[in-house]
C-alpha cells in the first residue's frame, strides 16, 4: 500500500519553459551548398552584397520613353520613332530625346526613360522615312512599370537573420544574392526507440498471425517522419529489447553521438516499466505529470555519454532524453508542441509559441476536461472549425484527419458559434 503519492501537474508552459532551460543550442557550423540548404537554419546573417535588381528594368513587354515627350501641344498624337531594342541581358544605350525604346520584360531601362508603356498601350506604325515609330494610347504614370535597381534588395542590407530556417524563397532569395553555400547549424542528432512488450514491427507478422495482445508499432514511423519533416538525423533504433541492461547498454550507445534520445511509451505513472530505472542508472530522470490531453505523461533527462563523468552536465557530457507516452495521438501531439521546440532550440532558431488562429467553432464541447485540450480539427471553406468525432489518444484516425488542433482552456465549455484558438499542423511543424 505503498503507493507514491500522485505528482502534481504542471502546465505545458511550464514544462516547455523547463525543457529550454536545458536545451543547449548546438555548438557547430556547416557550410553548405545554397541548393541543398532547404530547411536548414542559418547561421550567419545573410548580407547584400549588391542591389536586387541590379539595374533599373522593364516591368512589361513594351516601350520606355520620356512623358516630357507626350505632354506638349500633340500630346498622344505624337508619334515617337523608336530607336533602340533592349532586351533582358541585353542593355542598350541613352535614349535620345523625342524617341522611345522598344523594350521587354527585365530589359535595362535606357537612361533617361521615365516611364514603360506596355504594348497594349501603343500602337506601332512606320514613318513616312520608313523608320519604325509607336504612339501611345495611354498616358503612364511617372515611373509607370519601372522597376528601380535596389527595389527588392539594397547592398549592405541583412536579408536573412541568423537562425532563420531556410525556405524554398529564402533560398531563392540568397541564390539572388550570388550565394552559392550558406553557413548553417548542424542538424540536431535524433536516436529513435520504442517501449512495449505488446509492439510487433510491421512486416515482422502478417495481422492473421499477431499473437493475443499485439499490436502493430505505429508510433516509430509517426515520430521519424515527425523528426525527418523538423530537419533531424534519425537514427532509428527500433524496440527496445525488454531487460534492463539490454536498455542500459541501448540508451549509452545512443547517447554516444546523439544530440536527444527520443522515445514512446513507458512513462505513465504507477508503470513497472524497465526505461525509467534504465534512463536514471544512465543518467537522470524527471517524470512529469502536465496539465495537457492527450499527453500527460511526459518524461525528460539526460543520459550520460560514454566516458563523461558522473556529474557533468551540458551537451558535451550529456544527450537529452525525451520520453513520450504511448498512446499514437499522445505521442504525436506532445512531438508536435513539446519535442519539436527542444529541436528548434537545439538548431539555434528562435522558439516562440506557434500563432493560433481564432475561427468559430462549428461544435459544442459541453463537457470539458480539467486539463488543456488539443482537439484534433480542421477548418472547412467558411473557416469554421470542425472536430473529428472520436478524440480518445488511442485514435490516430484523428490526427490524419485534421489540419490543426483546437487549444481548449482547462474547464472551458464551448458553443457553436464561439471562437476558439486554431494551430494549424503547419504552425507546429
Ligand atoms: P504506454 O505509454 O506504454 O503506457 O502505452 C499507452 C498505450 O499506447 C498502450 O495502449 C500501448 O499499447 C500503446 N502504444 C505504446 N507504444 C506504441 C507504439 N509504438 N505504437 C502504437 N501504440 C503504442
Ligand atoms: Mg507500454
């Protein structure tokens, strides 16, 4: 009868406050070539080296003149004989005085010219001398269509900060600048288990020979691909075996070369489990209990790596250890708002918490649970967000369904109508 005492719950907030203080940010730099950079967080502030565009250019397919020239007494009726054709990567010269430039699109703008009018406002004609000429039909605007050299990007300017992640434009964007490697942080060194005697690998059994009380092991590829999508080095370390010291000898060869020991199952409270004596004999061991559903259970420390001594802390001594429960939702739900910003700190990128959006609910939810709730939801063409009917942790069914995940207050009621905070799965990401 010796049962301990319950642990009192903590809220997300304080727990995440808690995992950061102790996520070291990665020491490490790489340079990396600008066209395999994609995702990963930069490490310099990326800096101009020259205006974007380089040149003042056309906007349009069409001609650059001077307006002086089309507000004397003719004004539209003017013909202007065209004296030049500038095409892109072509630059012409000054344009003269009384003519305009035939031009297209990122062509140089002929010094002088003030103005493009697209070719749908001109009309092209040839002179009675034979030369070719245009007259416009619509009077532009000063700088009508031109695109002034610097208008995107001016020299000198930090385009990019340090520790942003790199995105598809982000490195278009640095590609604009000439840049053909970046200086990115390392990317964060995840192992992979899972815990339960009852988990068969897919492909090890067909579902007419799983034994009484098996199941599949679902959460392996929900949290790889979870961990590959975030930017990190998976090492996928399967089931662990179910003996103490088969674990031990797992968590330190993990915590060799790994920046975080990741793993599911196994930390819910009162459980005769062999990864918490493991983990503590390795290292240290904190059990929390947080105010969240799904996910309560939530197991964070440190296993110490080979050779470190006993009471040395920081990354060079230690890997992380996150310990998620089993249960696939609660697994997928606490990667997505707890492990996922201990990955971002480790790359060295700004965490901040992820913005929600506030949409009407198109559900009531009278009978609210004392913790904070994550219903999985999504958002149908009105904006209106709808929850998948099953919410129990066991149900994964939910979470491919949805889009985003409803954060309910502890012991908030809600109404059709009433608004609620929306996190899309993209925000969490
Ligand atoms: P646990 O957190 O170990 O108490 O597990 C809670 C529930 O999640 C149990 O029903 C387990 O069978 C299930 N579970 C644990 N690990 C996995 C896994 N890797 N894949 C699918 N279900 C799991
Ligand atoms: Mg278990």
């Amino acid at each position: 009868m010796n049962r301990p005492a319950p642990k009192p719950l903590i809220s997300l907030d304080e727990a995440l406050a808690r995992l950061l203080a102790q996520t070291p940010r990665l020491a490490g730099v790489e340079t990396v070539d600008s066209f395999e950079a994609l995702g990963r967080v930069l490490a310099e502030d990326l800096v101009a080296p020259l205006d974007v565009p380089g040149m003042d250019n056309s906007a349009m397919d069409g001609y650059a003149l001077r307006r002086a020239d089309l507000l004397g007494p003719e004004g539209l009726a003017r013909a202007l004989p065209v004296g030049q054709r500038v095409a892109a990567g072509h630059p012409g010269g000054p344009l003269a005085e009384g003519t305009a430039a035939r031009l297209f699109t990122g062509a140089e703008i002929p010094p002088g010219a003030d103005a493009v009018v697209p070719q749908e406002q001109a009309e092209a004609l040839t002179l009675p001398d034979g030369r070719a000429a245009v007259r416009i039909t619509v009077l532009p605007e000063p700088e009508a269509w031109i695109r002034r050299r610097g208008d995107d990007v001016r020299q000198g300017a930090t385009v990019l900060a340090t520790g942003t992640r790199l995105s598809a434009q982000a490195l278009g964007l640095a590609a604009s600048l000439g840049r053909a490697t970046v200086q990115v942080r390392r990317r964060p060194r995840v192992a992979l288990f899972s815990t339960g005697d009852e988990l068969v690998m897919p492909g090890s059994l067909p579902p007419e020979q799983l034994p009484r009380g098996a199941i599949y092991n679902s959460n392996r590829h929900t949290l790889r691909g979870l961990l590959q999508a975030a930017g990190a080095e998976v090492t996928d370390l399967g089931i662990v075996p179910d003996r103490r010291e088969a674990t031990r000898e797992a968590l330190r060869a993990a915590a060799e070369a790994h920046d975080l020991i990741l793993t599911s199952g196994g930390v819910s409270v009162g459980e005769e489990d062999h990864l918490k004596p493991a983990v503590e004999a390795e290292g240290r061991l904190d059990l929390w209990q947080v105010a969240m559903k799904p996910g309560k259970p939530l197991a964070f420390g440190a296993v110490r790596r080979p050779g470190a001594p006993g009471e040395a802390r920081g990354a060079a001594a230690e890997a992380l250890f996150m310990g998620l429960p089993g249960n696939p939702v609660s697994s997928f739900v606490t990667f997505l708002l707890a492990v996922r910003p201990v990955l971002r700190a480790l790359e060295g990128e700004p965490v901040h918490a992820p913005r929600a959006l506030q949409v009407p609910a198109a559900f009531d939810w009278p009978h609210p649970d004392r913790r904070r709730e994550f219903l999985r939801a999504r958002l149908d063409a009105a904006g209106q967000a709808h929850i998948y009917p099953k919410q129990s942790s066991a149900v994964l069914t939910s979470a491919v369904w949805a889009e985003g995940l409803i954060d309910v207050a502890a012991g908030q009621v809600i109404r059709a109508g009433d608004p609620v905070p929306y996190l899309p799965y993209a925000a969490l990401l």
